[in-house]
C-alpha cells in the first residue's frame, strides 16, 4: 500500500490510466488475495481488512488510507472497485514470510503501456519511520471522529495532550477516565 501511494502521488498517476497493478507477493500476501474475486470486492468490513487488492485500490484512489475507508458506504466505491479490478498477484517466492514481514512490491502498468515499480519502505509506524507526535495525534484525532459517539472536540485535544505528556502524569488511566466519562455522558444526550 505505501508503495502504491509513493507511486501515484510521485507520478501523478490516475486511476483511470491504470491498465492492471501487478502485487509481488510471497506465500503471507497470497492469503490476502485468494479468493481473488472476493478479495478484490470483499463483502464485509472485516474481510476489506486482510484483502490486498481492495487495500491496494484504496491506497492507489485515495493516495493514502485511513479509518473512513473501511465503512459499508466505501466498500461499495465504484473506483474503488474498478482499481482492484486491476489487481493481479504475482507469485514471488523472495517475499515469502521469514519471522519478519516482507516488503511489498507492486508494478502499475498504464493503458499507454509506461510501467512504475515500488518497493515499500519506511511504512509509517515501522521501526524504520517511527510515527512524529503529530502524526498520532492526527491518527487519535481521525479514529474519535469515527467513533459511533465521539468526544467533543476538547476532550480530544485533553486527551492528545495527556498522552504527550504520560511520564508526568500520576495515573496513566486518567486518560481513559477522561474519554469514557465524556463519552458516556455524549451518548446519554
């Protein structure tokens, strides 16, 4: 996914100009695109999850991904579906599963047949691109806003800034005090 997003955005590619994705995947991968027609349009939130194809095309229409994507209105995404329509595994036994995940590798070919190759590297949140405080408490920030009652918006800012500054506080669990109490009282109303 994060090679597909480095890619489209590097390269200014649309979805429309893409004639297929061809994924590199080792014996891991390959449990995430078989079957291939229904990990190319899963049914389920949770089957969207662990289908590379779909995820793929998210990241590729998106140019990025986030916790929006997974709801039953964005499943059903007709570029979406059509980008993951593209989708085709290529078996590659170097990415097979070793105790350590393997990088992804994907091949966007264009109707006007110029091919892009990535490798995925430096995945945000990996020991290799550890995640800056913004980018938690934007991430924090974009997961509250989908919560079936999510907090005020002080709250969340409260809560953001307790967890920057958790060696100081006396009882970590203030933290979820804080949110369940004003959650609770959200969804009372």
């Amino acid at each position: 996914m994060k090679a597909a997003i480095d890619m489209v955005t590097a390269e200014g590619i649309a979805p429309d100009e893409i004639a297929e994705i061809r994924l590199a995947v080792g014996d891991f991968h390959m449990l995430g695109c078989t079957p291939l027609e229904k990990r190319r349009a899963p049914e389920t939130l949770v089957d969207a999850k662990f289908a590379m194809p779909f995820l793929v095309a998210v990241a590729i229409v998106r140019r990025g991904m986030s916790v929006a994507d997974f709801s039953p209105e964005r499943l059903r995404d007709p570029e979406v579906l059509a980008t993951a329509a593209k989708v085709v595994p290529v078996p590659d036994p170097s990415l097979d599963w070793t105790m350590e995940m393997p990088p992804g590798r994907v091949e966007i070919v264009l109707a006007d047949g110029r091919r892009f190759t990535a490798t995925g590297t430096q995945v945000p949140g990996n020991a290799d691109a550890p995640m800056s405080w913004d980018d938690v408490d934007a991430k924090f920030r974009e997961c509250c806003a989908a919560a079936l009652h999510p907090p005020a918006p002080d709250t969340v800012a409260r809560v953001c800034a307790m967890a920057q500054g958790l060696d100081g506080l006396d009882d970590a669990t203030e933290i979820l005090r804080v949110l369940t109490q004003t959650t609770a009282n959200r969804g009372a109303a």
